[in-house]
C-alpha cells in the first residue's frame, strides 16, 4: 500500500519526502518527519542530492532502467534500493541494463532475487566514493 516503505524509514528517524500518485495513510500524512508530494514518482528530482532513493513503483522495467539511468547520471542519490517488477519470471537482461547504466555512472550495483519476490527482484546501487 502507498506509503510502505514511508513508514519504515521514517520509524527509524529518517526525513522522508514521499512521492506518490495516493494519499498515504492519514498517519503518515500527519508525521512530522514525512513531506509528501503528490505526483509521478519517475518525474521527482530532488533540489539537492539526497541519502537513500527507495523505490517500490509498479512500472515496467523499462522505467524503472530509466529511473536509474537518470539518478545515476545526475548523482541524485548516495545509495537507491529499488524494486523491479515482472509479469512473470525475471528478465535478467534487463536487470543486467540497469545494473550496467549504475556501474557506468560510478555505482556499485547488485541484484538480489529475495525469497517471497517471485516476480520482482531488488536492486542495490551505491556510489562509489
């Protein structure tokens, strides 16, 4: 449901800008850690780089390479952890476009395919110091 991850990060004293198309929860709404923006999550840019970029948008791979490609290239973040979805079963050549786009742009990047993810996998990026 909308605001997740929001609640996770901001319960471990983390500043959250949360961009989504819903509402999140009336309490999330109300947190004082928590800015949401009402919007397209893959058109955000953030006015200053930022910590973490954490990422669970349901969208086809294709944006979600894109979404990499652009916070890689313009250094909008320190570290991303960013869900990839499927239809069905992991396409690893895409996978593989988006951990190249991070590491051609001066990020470490690696996959996992966690255990209750069937149709997803978990990418991990981090700049390289």
């Amino acid at each position: 449901s909308p605001g997740g991850w929001t609640w996770v990060a901001s319960g471990c004293g983390a500043d959250v800008t949360a961009v989504d198309r819903s509402p999140l929860d009336p309490r999330l709404m109300a947190h004082d850690r928590v800015q949401f923006i009402r919007g397209d999550a893959f058109k955000f840019q953030p006015e200053a780089p930022v910590d973490w970029l954490v990422s669970d948008v349901v969208a086809y791979p294709e944006r979600v390479i894109s979404l990499i490609d652009d916070w890689c290239t313009r250094r909008d973040a320190r570290r991303m952890v960013i869900q990839m979805k499927f239809r069905g079963s992991p396409d690893w050549a895409a996978v593989t476009t988006a951990l190249t786009k991070a590491r051609a742009a001066g990020y470490d990047s690696r996959c996992r395919h966690l255990f209750n993810d069937r149709n997803e996998v978990t990418l991990m990026v981090a700049a390289r110091s």
